[in-house]
C-alpha cells in the first residue's frame, strides 16, 4: 500500500486476473501487440495513456477492458 504504484496491460485477461494486479487494463489485440498494432502510434498512445490514467486512482480497482482491437 505504501510502495509503487503499478499498472499493467495484457492481452490476456483470464491469466492476468489471476495474479490480482492492482490496475489492469485489457486489450483484444494478439499476443505481441498488448500496447497496440506495429506502427500505430495513435492506437499505442491511446492504450498507453489509458493505462497511465489508472495510476491516478487508489488502488486495488476493477481491470478496464479498453475497446482496442
């Protein structure tokens, strides 16, 4: 609680609720382009800033499946 404050972003939901991360966001991207598409920075960014947000709210909260795909 006191410590860093994390998040992460996975392609794979089932597995990753598992371990119970703190913040969490999905995607239904392939393995391999968890942040997004090869060269596509738009869809990285927005994956990328999306995540980022989570870290300014207390945590353990809900995962946030974003619309990616």
């Amino acid at each position: 609680m006191a410590g860093i404050a994390t998040t992460l972003t996975s392609w794979n939901a089932g597995v990753t609720r598992l371990t119970m991360p703190p913040r969490a966001t999905f995607t239904r991207l392939s393995r391999g382009s968890t942040i997004g598409r090869p060269g596509d920075t738009a869809q990285q960014r927005r994956i990328l800033e999306a995540t980022l947000a989570l870290l300014a709210q207390d945590a353990p909260i809900d995962p946030v499946l974003l619309e990616e795909e």
